[in-house]
C-alpha cells in the first residue's frame, strides 16, 4: 500500500456507548514512524487553547474567546446572581514542549498569564501574573540584553532549576477562581 507524504493510516474501532455503537476513527500510524508531524506556531497556539478551555469548562469556568487577538486569548466568566458576571481576561503562552518567556508589553494590565506544554502530548498548565512571571525568570534574565534592549526574554531549553521554580504555579485552578471572584461583578448597582 503506498501512502502520499503527510497521509495517516486510520484505523476504525466499534464501540458501544449505552444507546448503541458508534464508530471512532484514530490515527494508528504515520508515515516515517510514530513522531507527530512538526505543527506550527498557530496550530499549537489553538490546540493548547482548546485543551485550556477544555480543563476551564470542566471546573466550572465559562469560557469566551475573542474574535481579534489584543493581548487576549481567553476571557473567563462565571454567573454572579441574576444578572451579573464576573470576568478576567487571560493572555495563553502554549508550547509543543517546554519553553518560558515573558514580554514586558503584558506589564501593568493586569491579566494572568497562563503557559501551556506539552500541547501534543500531556499538556501541563502554569497559572501566574506578570510580576510572579518575572520573579521566575530571575535577576540574570532580567539583567539580559534581551530583556534590557527589547523587554523579552525566552528559554526555549527549561532546566531543572527554572522546572523547579515553576511547580508552585502548576494547575493553579483554585488561584485563578479567587482572582475571577475577585473582579468586579457586572451589572451591580
């Protein structure tokens, strides 16, 4: 069987799922071996943002995305009575591995920042503010022509020292609920 490049073999599985089967089709193999195909920039962005949102939805988050990306990915929300809401907006950083940047241009506004790795494979979420993002890369970073000259700073190769400073903003789901409950309630007089 010969295969163009970029084509997957599929294979079907029956299963039956209390009101009757259903087909499901997964990619079984892929040309050259099981490596997933490199995926761009933009494709990671969304499938991390999809699996963001997938773990906001099932803790009780509500989820917008905006139509124009502005500094905004994602916009939290929860119902507050009967007519108001609550809302925080989030900036995503996703990564098909691990890497760790900042961009001074988020400084000041106030929106967390949520880093997203391992897109493609087991993704891990670190939730933070600009000011906690800043402390985690450290003087050295700070003190870098990159981040003196440009106002960013990036590791793309996370060590064990920068992989240990991050655990304390890892799946930081209850800190994220108390910064919504936090904001403002729409709709209140």
């Amino acid at each position: 069987m010969s295969m163009r490049v970029g084509e997957a073999a599929l294979k079907e599985v029956m299963v039956d799922v209390h009101t009757g089967p259903f087909r499901f089709r997964y990619l079984s193999e892929r040309p050259g071996g099981d490596d997933l195909p490199t995926l761009n920039s933009a494709t990671v962005e969304v499938a991390g943002r999809n699996w963001f949102t997938a773990q906001l939805l099932m803790r009780g988050f509500e989820v917008s995305t905006p139509v124009v990306d502005r500094g905004v990915d994602l916009i939290v929300f929860r119902e507050v009575g009967q007519q108001g809401i609550r809302a925080l907006p989030l900036q995503l950083k996703c990564a098909s591995g691990e890497s760790f940047g900042l961009d001074r241009k988020y400084e000041g506004r106030g929106i967390p920042l949520a880093y997203i790795w391992n897109v493609t494979a087991n993704p891990v979420a670190f939730l933070m503010t600009y000011e906690e993002a800043l402390a985690v890369l450290g003087a050295k970073a700070v003190a870098s022509k990159s981040w003196i000259d440009g106002g960013k700073y990036a590791v793309t190769r996370v060590g064990a020292d920068l992989r240990q400073r991050l655990l304390p903003f890892e799946s930081r789901w209850e800190w994220l609920a108390e910064r919504l409950m936090a904001q403002p309630e729409s709709g209140a007089s």
